[in-house]
C-alpha cells in the first residue's frame, strides 16, 4: 500500500529516545482516496510504544 511504520531508536542521556513513524506519503493516490489511511490510527501507533515500553522494562530478549 506504500505505507510504512516503526520506531526511530536515538541514544540519550539516561535512555534511549523513542520516536514513532508512521509515513504514508508514498501509497498510490487510489489509496489515499479509497480513505483507509491511517490505516493504524494515533490512538494505536501510541499504544505500541506503551508495549514496547512494557516489553523493554520487563526485559524480555528475542531468543
């Protein structure tokens, strides 16, 4: 659909900054006006840095 999103990963002080992306500017015209972007919408993009919040905190590891 020409859509992509994720997380920006920038060492600070501390931590680590956790920025969300959501980047939908190169989906075909069609799609834009089918009017299914967002396809995830605010509410959900924020509730995954809440996972990946849980998830680092807890620390799981990827076996």
């Amino acid at each position: 659909m020409g859509h992509r999103y994720g997380y920006r990963l920038t060492p600070s002080d501390g931590g680590t900054l956790v920025t969300s992306i959501y980047d939908w500017s190169h989906a075909s015209q069609d799609w834009k006006d089918a009017g299914v972007f967002p396809v995830v919408s605010e509410t959900n993009l924020r509730g995954t840095l809440g996972i990946l919040d849980r998830t680092v905190r807890r620390g799981y590891v990827r076996a």
